[in-house]
C-alpha cells in the first residue's frame, strides 16, 4: 500500500514539478549569463521566432512573473497528472503546441515593433480550461468536482484573455484557452469515463416496451410463418325468404 501511494505521487507529481524546475533554471540562467533570452520567445509571423513555439513557455520577464506560473503550473498539472493519467503527457504537449503554433499565426506584432511573447501563461490557461471543459464533456461527476475547483481557485483568470494592459500577452493567454476547450473535447472519449449504472441500462430497455414504439401495421399483421396456409372464416346471417 505505501509502494502504492508513493508511485501515486511520483507519477503525479513528476512532470509538472520538472516542467517548474526548467522554467526555474532558465531564468536563473538568464541573470547569470549574457544573452537576451528573449530571443527564445514567440515572434509573431517571423521565421526567427518560430522556435519560441517551443522555449517561450520557459522564458520569464522577472521574479513576479516567473512566481505567478509556478504554483498554477504545478497545482494544474498535478490534476491532469492524477485524475487523467492515462492522456496527461499528449494532452499536456498539444496544449503547448497548439497554443504556441496559434500565438506565432496570431499574435500582436510589426516590423516596425516587433514584439516577443514569452512565459508559461499559455499553459496556464489550457490547462485550466481543459479541466474545467473535460469535467462538463464528459459528464463525470468526481471531474466536474474537479471543474468547480479550477473555477474556485483560477476562475478570475478569465479576465486575462481580454486586451486590458498592453504589456501583457492576452493573445496567448487567450489561444491557450481556446486549444483547452478544443482538446478537452477531443479527448472526451479517452481517458477516465462517467460510470453507466444498471439502472440507467435497464431504463433503455424499459423504453423498447412503451406505447408509443409501435411497430408498423403490416409487421404486426404479418403471419410468423409465411409459409402456412391461412384459414378464413365468415359468419354471415342470410336474408329471410319473404
């Protein structure tokens, strides 16, 4: 049982806590060395900045913002790691891909100001939609707990999808939320299922009997076996001699 219980949390906890410690490690890297790494980020609709699909998610302008990913980032991701085991890691990579791909396609940016999208946010935003949508797709009661959760403790996110402060990549978070909801229900048939109970079985069966499934006339007339002969009978009275 504590075999058990400790391969639970590993596998849980695993990915998103090495995830954080690269987004950890890169921005310490950047305050040590020489080189702008913001060059890693996403530049819209530049073949420069098509690597940033990749490395923006671990680029981070400061401490405030590095910090403000790290705990969604690991609370997130502890969730699809734990209740959707079995597709967290495709599901965890298209978020990332997806999201990156639509950010570089349509995201805020000219020749003359070109502009670097970077941070983890993106993530940030799929995961949570994808937990929040999965929970409602797929009618399963525990992840619809699981959905109320998310809006309880991330539902004033929303907000950042819209362009409120200019220097904030509501683009991205934006993009991330929509590839959520499409990946969300991409894999509404995969993964864990709501329970169908016997009851809710016998109830379909139920309905096979009611009045109104009636069969048409010449199905319900129709001799079992053709091939017998048919036998009719008239009673008539006949018309009395005057």
């Amino acid at each position: 049982m504590k075999n058990y219980l400790v391969k639970q949390v590993f596998s849980t906890l695993f990915y998103p806590l090495l995830f954080v410690l690269v987004m950890w490690f890169v921005f310490l890297l950047q305050n040590t060395i020489q080189f702008n790494f913001l060059k890693l980020g996403v530049l819209p609709r530049n073949s420069l900045g098509l690597l940033g699909i990749i490395t923006s998610v671990f680029v981070h302008g400061d401490i405030k913002h590095i910090a403000s990913n790290t705990l969604p980032i690991l609370a997130l991701g502890m969730m699809l790691f734990y209740f959707y085991k079995k597709i967290a890691l495709p599901v965890f990579f298209w978020l990332w891909l997806i999201s990156g791909m639509w950010l570089w396609i349509g995201g805020r940016s000219s020749d003359s100001y070109p502009t670097y999208h970077i941070g983890a946010s993106t993530l940030v935003y799929g995961l949570a939609a994808f937990l929040f949508f999965s929970g409602l797709f797929r009618r399963h009661l525990r992840l619809m707990v699981v959905s109320a959760l998310v809006v309880f403790l991330y539902g004033g996110i929303v907000w950042g999808i819209f362009p409120i402060k200019q220097e904030i990549s509501w683009e991205g978070h934006l993009f991330g939320m929509i590839a959520g909801i499409l990946i969300a229900f991409n894999y509404r048939k995969e993964g864990p299922q709501r329970r169908v109970y016997q009851w809710e079985e016998e109830e379909d069966d139920d309905d096979q009997d009611q009045p109104w499934n009636i069969q048409p006339a010449e199905e319900v007339n129709a001799p079992q076996n053709p091939s017998e002969d048919i036998k009719i009978t008239y009673t008539y009275k006949e018309k009395e001699k005057e």
